[in-house]
C-alpha cells in the first residue's frame, strides 16, 4: 500500500491511532510492569516523611494523635519504644502485623542496624497470605478473598532522643506490593481508557479530517473545473490558513487565465477582421480589374497595394512578438547615432503621411549615440509614432522630443488625442490589450505594438512609459543609456 495514494482522512486516522496506541503502551507499561517499583517508593517516601514527624514532635503531649493520624494516612502500623523495650505509643491498622510480633532479639537488630546507618533502617520481609478457603473443601456462596501471591512488608526504624534524654525507638511497618484489589481496580480503569481513546481517536480523527480534508476536496473540484477551461470558477476555500492562501492564489491564477483567454479570443476576433478585410478587398480590386483590363485606374493599384501593406505590417508584428517571447530575437548590440535615425524615420512616415496632412516636429539639443540594437530601436520608437498617427487629435500635430538627463536620452512621442484613461493605463502594454474594444478599422492595430516596445526595452535595460490623460493627448516614451559622442 502506497501511503502517499491514502485519502487524507484515512491519513489523519492513521496517525491519531498511532498515538492512541503509543500513549495506551506507555500507560500499560506503567500500570503493570512499573507499577509495583512506583508502589513501593511512594510507599518508602511515606513512610520516611511520617517517621520525620514523628521524631520532630516525640515531646508533644499529644503525640499519640498524631501517630493515630499518620499511621492510617498512610496506611501503617506504628510502635514507639524507649530504651527499656517499654511500648509508648502504638498504632496498628494493618492485619499480620510484623512489628508487633517480633522478638526482643529482632527489635535489637533493627536497631543496631540503625545505630549503624546513621539513626534509621529499614528491611523487607516477605509475608505468605493466609490460605484460600477454596470450594473443594466443600464451602459454596462467596468466598472471602485474600490475597493470592505473597507480598512485601517494610519494616522500618528510626532512633530518636526525647528531651530528658531517652532513646526512643519509631517502629513503623506497611505492606509496599499493591493489593490485588487495586491492581484490579487500576485495571478495570485501563480497559475504560483503551476503549474510550479508542472512540475519542476515531471521532477526532473523522472530524479533523473532514475539517482539513473537505475545503481541500472543494478545491480540487473547482481546480478540476479549471483545468476544463471553465475559467470563470471561484475558489472558496475556508477553514484554515493555507487552504483559504491556496484558494487565493487559485484565484489569481484562474483571473490571470481568464484575462489571457478572453484577450486570446478578442486577438483571433481582431486578427481574422485584420486579416479578411485587406484580403476581400485585395480580391475585389483584382478581380474588377481582371474583368476591366482596359479600366484599370491608379486608386485601384493603390488600394491594392495599401492592404498588402497592412498585411504585412499585421503578419510582422505577430512573428516579432512571438520571436521575441520565444527568446529566439538576438539584439545585436552596435553604437549608432540615434538622433539621426529617429529624425530620418520621421521624414519617412512624414513622406508616407503627407497626402494626409500631418505635421510633424522633433525637438533635439544635441546628437547622441547608443549602443543597442539598431533595428529593434528604431522599431519601437517606429510603433510609438504609428500609434500617434492613430490616435492624435484633429489637428494631426505629433511632436517629439529627444531629451538628456545624467546617462540616458529619453525619446518622447506626443499627440494630441482623447488620451488614455487612467483604468486602461496599467494594461496598453499587455499583449493584444486595447482600449477601444470596438474594432474600428480607421484606427488600425493588432494590439501588439506597445507590447514590443515593452519587450524591446527589456531586452536593452531601458525603460519606457505613458503619461496621458483621458482627453489631454498622450507622451510616450522610452529611455536607454547613451554614449557621448567626443
Ligand atoms: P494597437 O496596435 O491597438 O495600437 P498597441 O499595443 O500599440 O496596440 O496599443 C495598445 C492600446 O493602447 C491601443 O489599442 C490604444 O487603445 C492605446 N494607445 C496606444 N497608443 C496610444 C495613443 N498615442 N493615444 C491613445 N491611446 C493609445
């Protein structure tokens, strides 16, 4: 059975009874193979405290109550001695009683022992229970109940000197094995335990895992539903920490996906408009022309001729980006003069333009150079003024300025249009994102313009940006290191 293919509640179960059985283990372990030692040394420890108190308070007057307390507190009997052997006080409240029974000699004993070990002693003596009566001696009904094994007494002693000066001896006895009755007892109480943890692990174990497992079940459902393509899912999930995270991050992802699915289906929407209006046009401008060969007129070689440009432009601009994002464009880094090539791009699209009317400044103090990829440069600042053509005012007025600060020359390219609003301007230069949903085919564009200045800029470390206002005409710009020329 592979572990890591269990479902997470039977996990959960797995563990929780793991350590129901570690903890039963321990308590077994306790109750029966350390129980007897445990018994003993509580026993011992008891005994000793009881003696001590006993020994502080030998001139009381009311010793004897305190002995009677001690001696069934603990469970112990107690005789008290002077030098002569004479019994002062006496206690007995266990049956056998040992102490009581010795001889003189073997009190003498246990108090040279003591004499010896700095004024206590103490020894164990082994005491055979009382015989069964047992039913084959004909007896019926209950039977009294002794003990079966033979158990272990204390005897313990402890010197003593009373204020007259008399030695006193503390006898104090007490059986130090567990009586069967309470083994028993502790016993009963372990298979209660067992069976109670064993309910109380099953029932933890089904609700932590419904707890953990069931928003994570949620989850993957949705998840399944997203891997379907169904974007539009929400994650919901709650009940802890990292799964509502998870869900979070779910969430993002299935709106980051949503956005370049909807923008995918807006690019095929554009692309093939873009791509079926040249080419039926192309084909009706042909096709008249096939049939009037004698007619044909300059504005039908043109139009033909403008839309095979749009279509190239448009397929262009698709390989471009799609090069550049597969990392297969290598910039080919060489020092040009980029005052001059921006200045002889805007004679040339202000030649293509003139029929059109547009006016076209370029503000500049001095020539500077770059060192950059000459191409892609002057490709982005190409895409810049294409869409100021597009998109400038009335007035057709496009400027651009060529400014030098500290160690970059910054080329702005403003116009006079509607500008952009301000909720549009974080995503002009995402791929395919246009403002005008609408396709418009005065306005032209794949939407993927901005997009390759954006990359272009990061391929050379410069930077680029918009500053426009809904209504107030756009500048944008883009900045690179420049070399001065000597
Ligand atoms: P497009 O090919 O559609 O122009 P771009 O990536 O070049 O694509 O631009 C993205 C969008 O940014 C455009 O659709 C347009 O809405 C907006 N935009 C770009 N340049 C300008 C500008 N000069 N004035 C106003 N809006 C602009």
């Amino acid at each position: 059975m592979n572990i890591n293919k269990l479902h997470l509640k039977w996990k959960v179960f797995l563990f929780l009874s793991g350590f129901c059985v570690l903890l039963l283990t321990i308590l077994w372990m306790f109750q029966t193979v350390f129980l007897d030692s445990f018994y003993r040394n509580i026993k011992i420890m008891q005994i000793k405290s009881g003696a001590n108190s006993i020994v502080d308070n030998i001139d009381n007057k009311n010793l004897s109550e305190l002995i009677t307390g001690i001696s069934k507190d603990f469970n112990v009997n107690i005789e008290v001695i002077d030098e002569k052997g004479h019994i002062l006080y006496l206690s007995d409240v266990l049956n056998d009683s040992v102490i009581f029974k010795m001889s003189d000699l073997d009190r003498l004993a246990l108090i040279l022992g003591a004499q010896n070990q700095k004024g206590e002693f103490y020894e164990y003596v082994t005491v055979q229970p009382p015989r069964r009566p047992g039913r084959n001696e004909g007896f019926t009904g209950r039977l009294p109940f002794h003990e079966e094994r033979a158990m272990q007494s204390l005897i313990y002693v402890k010197l003593a000197v009373d204020s007259s000066g008399q030695n006193i001896a503390v006898f104090m006895e007490s059986v130090i094995t567990p009586l069967n009755a309470t083994v028993q007892t502790l016993r009963y109480q372990l298979y209660f335990i067992t069976v109670i943890m064993i309910i109380l692990a099953t029932i933890l174990a089904l609700i932590i895992a419904k707890q953990v497992s069931k928003p994570i079940e949620e989850i993957n459902k949705s998840a399944k539903e997203l891997a379907k393509g169904n974007y539009g899912i929400h994650f919901d999930g709650k009940g802890f920490l990292e799964v509502s995270e998870l869900s979070n991050t779910l969430n993002t992802a299935a709106h980051e996906l949503k956005k370049v699915e909807d923008l995918r289906q807006e690019l095929l929407a554009n692309i093939s408009h873009d791509l079926r209006t040249p080419l039926s046009l192309i084909y009706g401008y042909a096709e008249v022309m096939h049939d009037f060969p004698d007619e044909i007129t300059k504005e039908q070689t043109q139009i033909i001729m403008d839309e095979t440009q749009r279509l190239s432009s448009l397929v262009n601009d698709v390989l471009d980006i799609s090069k550049m994002e597969s990392g297969m464009q290598k910039i080919d880094k060489v020092p040009f003069n980029l005052t001059k090539r921006v200045k002889e791009t805007i004679e040339r699209i202000a030649e293509l333009t003139r029929k059109d009317g547009y006016q076209f400044n370029f503000k500049y103090e001095e020539e500077v150079m770059v060192f950059a990829d000459e191409i892609s440069i002057i490709q982005a600042f190409y895409n810049l003024l294409v869409n100021a053509i597009n998109y400038t005012g009335e007035d057709k007025v496009i400027e651009v300025d060529q400014v030098i600060s500290n160690e970059t020359v910054r080329i702005g390219v403003s116009d006079t249009g509607n500008g952009i609003a301000s909720e549009d301007l974080p995503y002009i230069w995402d791929r395919y994102y246009k403002v005008d949903k609408k396709h418009k085919r005065a306005v032209t564009g794949t939407g993927l313009g901005l997009s390759i200045v954006k990359k272009i800029m990061g391929l050379h470390d410069g930077s680029y940006g918009v500053e426009s206002q809904n209504g107030q005409g756009s500048t944008f710009w883009f900045s690179l290191k420049y070399e001065k020329i000597m």
